[in-house]
C-alpha cells in the first residue's frame, strides 16, 4: 500500500498548472526582441573584418548627354570602403562620397569581378560614332590591373556589368548630382509662373 504524499511536499492542483502569458506581455517581448535583432545585426555588419587588397574600380564617361564628364569610383585604401561619384558640366564639379560596409563593398566587387575584367580590352561591340560617350575603365587589385575604354551610346556587355552596379550603389538612398535644368530654362517657367 502506497503511502501518501508529505504535506511539505504536495503542491496544490492550481499551483501546477501553467499560466498563459498575457497577449500584450507577448506583444512587448516579440517588439524588444526584434528591435533588439536589428541593432545585433547592425553591429555585425560593422564589425566585420576587411581586406582591402588594393582593390579599386572606376569608369569615366566623357562627352555624356548628362554632363562633359561623369563618373563613379569605389575604393578602400585611402579611406576605407567607399564609393564616390562625380559630375562635371560647364567646368563646374560636383562630388559626393559615402562610406561602404565591407560586406557591401565586398558584393559590388563580386559583381564587377564576374565580367572577368583583368582580361577585358577596348571594346568592338560598341556603337562607335564619332559623337558617341566615351568609356573609361580602370580596375585593380593586389594581383591584376586593367585599363580600357569603349565608344558607345550606352555601355555593352560586358562592360554594362561594371558600370550597372557602380551606378546603382552611387545612387542607392542619394538624390542626382547637380541640377539638370539650365538656368534660362528656370528663368522661363519664373516667367510663366508670374503671367
């Protein structure tokens, strides 16, 4: 025959139950816990190791429609990751440059390494009109280094692959360079604004 428990021993039937947590107590923790996740990842991404390997990318274009010369440059030797972009119209420049993540710089050089750039030569694929943009291509690492040009109305493959992903990184959260509209263009609409 069974003994029974030991008052010291026995807990009451309510006490062992499980309370459910309250919906705003689960609310709150899921709110923390993803704030809380944001800024782990943030810091992970900033703490990341980085080597930089001489590398650096850039392509000129002279003779655009946008200005006499516009380009875009990603580097990390001077002043770690970063990428700079650059118009000149008029003999006026216009400039900016951002930081990068190493883990952002280390996707866009990805992406500009897939066109297999150290073997790329001045293009044949262009459209090659005497009035046509012009080109200009230097790339670099700790092993290669690559300088070419294209005559073109528009970037061709392969040489899209390097100037695509430079363009969307130099824009990306930016607003354009300079003011396209020229000045008597402005003092025109003034004009018709105040008829």
């Amino acid at each position: 025959m069974r003994s029974p428990p030991s008052p010291d021993l026995a807990w009451p039937r309510a006490a062992r139950r499980r309370v459910a947590p309250a919906p705003w107590a689960v609310a709150a923790v899921l709110v923390l816990e993803a704030c809380g996740g944001g800024q782990r990842e943030q810091i992970e991404r900033e703490a990341q190791r980085f080597d930089c390997r001489g590398r650096r990318a850039s392509y000129i274009v002279t003779h655009h429609i946008a200005a006499d010369e516009i380009g875009v440059q990603i580097d990390c030797a001077e002043a770690g990751p970063r990428i700079k972009r650059w118009r000149e119209r008029s003999g006026t420049r216009q400039e900016d440059a951002r930081s990068l993540t190493p883990g952002e710089f280390d996707k866009l050089w990805r992406e500009i390494d897939g066109t297999g750039w150290p073997n790329l030569r001045d293009c044949s694929n262009g459209t090659g009109g005497k009035r046509d943009p012009i080109y200009v291509f230097d790339i670099k690492d700790d092993q290669n280094q690559a300088s070419f040009q294209c005559q073109s109305q528009s970037a061709p493959y392969p040489y899209s692959g390097i100037v695509g992903p430079l363009d969307l990184a130099a824009q990306q959260g930016r607003r354009q360079l300079g003011d396209d509209e020229p000045a008597e263009l402005k003092a025109l609409d003034h004009k018709d604004k105040q008829r």
